[in-house]
C-alpha cells in the first residue's frame, strides 16, 4: 500500500485545522509570549494593549496563511506525483 496518499492527507488536515483554529492558537501563542517576558525581562517589555490585539491580528493571518498553503500543497503534490 502507498503511504503518500495518508501523509498527503494528514498534511491538508492539519492545513485545514491551522485555518479553523488561527485565532484560538493566536490566543494561546501571545499568551504564553507575554508570560515568557514577564518571567524574562530581558527578553522585552510586556506589549500593550493596543500593540497586543495589532499582533493578535498578525499571528492569526500568520496561522492562516499557514494552513491555507499546508492545505493545498499536498494537492499539487498529488497531482505532480501521479499526473
């Protein structure tokens, strides 16, 4: 049995999953980036309010694009393989 259709799929599952859950991963991302600099200062100054919800917004489009490019690669790749 080929194994690259089962790799293919978890890679656009998880492209999927990145999409669905951008903004939930955001959360707990700049959560535990804020509680990192609060325990190292040296690493920066805890971010503002304003500057908090500016990279909440980044992160989640960075999870996004993320997920959208994992969840059509293995297209592609499926078509470049057997095509």
């Amino acid at each position: 049995m080929d194994p690259l259709p089962t790799f293919l799929g978890v890679i656009s599952l998880l492209g999927v999953t990145l999409v669905v859950f951008a903004r939930r991963l955001s959360l707990a991302y700049n959560g535990w980036t804020a509680r990192a600099r609060q325990r190292n200062p040296r690493l920066g100054a805890v971010p503002t309010s304003a500057a908090r919800e500016r990279n909440l917004e980044l992160v989640s489009w960075i999870f996004r694009l993320g997920g959208a490019f994992k969840s059509r690669l293995p297209i592609f790749t499926w078509w470049r393989v057997r095509g």
